[in-house]
C-alpha cells in the first residue's frame, strides 16, 4: 500500500514495516541529535522557538506537549543546520488527524537562512503527504541528492484546508559524518547498516551507533 508519492523519486513506506525493536527503531531516527539547534530557524511559527521543539526522540514522538503551529498562513518553513555532513536517507511529518496536518513538504539542501522567498526555486524532492497521527509514515529521500547535506530546510507549502498547519514530529533518518584531520567518524542512524554505503576513499571509517 502506497503512503504517498513524492516528484522526482522517493516514496514512503511504514516505519512499523520495517520490523526493528523499538530500540533500533528509535535509534535510526536520531539524527536530531546532530542539529545544532542554536542555530536552528523556523519561519511563521505562532510561538517563537516551538518549532526546535519537534525534532525529539522517536520515542517521544506522541508528546502533544511539543508542538509547532503557523501563524499568519498555513505554511513553515525550518531551516535545520547539521553539526557535520549527513546522508538523509527517510523523513517523519507527523500532525494532527484534522486539515491542520501537513500536505506537501519540499526539500531544499545547503541553502542557509533561506527565506519564502528562496521558496521559489526548485526544490530538491517534493513529497504529498498523508495525515500521520502515529509517526509511522516514512517518506524516502533520494539519497544521490542528499548524501552530503550540511544544512536542510523542510518547506511546509500546503495542508489539507485549514487555515494553519500543526506539526508535533519531524524525525530524520540517515548518517551522520564528522570529518576530523585524520581520521573520518560515522554514525549510522538506521536499523541495518548497508557496509557499501560507508566506503570512505583514502580514510579508516569509524563507525559507531549513538544512544
């Protein structure tokens, strides 16, 4: 069964599918770990500073406590600077079952402070969504556009009619990479580490799960 569909490659498969212990579950969806939050921008949020507040741990996920609404329209858009190179590989929109709920997310990388306006070019991938109400909903990136991302923006562009979008998850699959001078370290944030995806030339991979 199909989730979704996405412009330009991807899809979107249930993350329940993918039969990890929750553990291993949570633990490929650690990417915010590697957010630098600082620095980390949300635009149109009615509360300054909520949308930091939905890249949380994927066991904390079902929190309403934490959540980002817009203000003035029903679009956001985050602009999320990583802490070193990543490899996005899945991404979790997870809303509220009503119109509220997110619609068409678009991926653009490596473009800092991007504005509204910045909007108008062509995205890296678009995604149409379907209401996620459990953080399940997995949407696939094409992984030859974003193996080497330093910065993400996730443009909320349309809901289902109302008139703001509400969102209380958003979780990141993939690796993150720290290059250091001697040496290159790598975290796998998936359940089943694919050993041809971490080839690194002229350098010994370290790699290690975080928990």
């Amino acid at each position: 069964m199909s989730h979704g569909h996405s412009h330009g490659g991807g899809g979107c498969r249930c993350a329940a599918e993918r039969e990890e212990p929750p553990e291993q579950r949570g633990l490929a969806y650690g990417l915010y770990l590697r957010i630098d939050l600082e620095r980390l921008q949300c635009l149109n949020e009615s509360r300054e500073g909520s949308g930091r507040g939905v890249f949380k741990p994927w066991e904390e996920r079902t929190d309403r406590s934490k959540f980002v609404e817009s203000d003035a329209d029903e679009e956001l858009l985050f602009n999320i600077p990583f802490t070193g190179n990543v490899k996005l590989k899945g991404i979790i929109i997870m809303g509220e079952d009503d119109d509220s709920h997110p619609s068409e997310m678009r991926l653009y990388k490596n473009i800092p402070q991007m504005s509204f306006d910045d909007t108008e070019r062509e995205p890296d991938q678009i995604f149409s969504l379907n209401r996620d109400v459990t953080g399940e909903l997995e949407y696939a990136t094409k992984i030859s556009r974003f193996s080497n991302v330093y910065h993400l923006s996730i443009h909320i562009s349309k809901n289902f009619g109302a008139d703001t979008t509400k969102i209380f998850y958003i979780g990141l699959r993939g690796e993150w990479t720290e290059l250091r001078r001697h040496e290159v370290t790598i975290c796998n944030y998936e359940a089943s580490a694919n050993p041809a995806d971490h080839r690194v030339h002229q350098v010994t991979p370290q790699t290690h799960f975080i928990s």
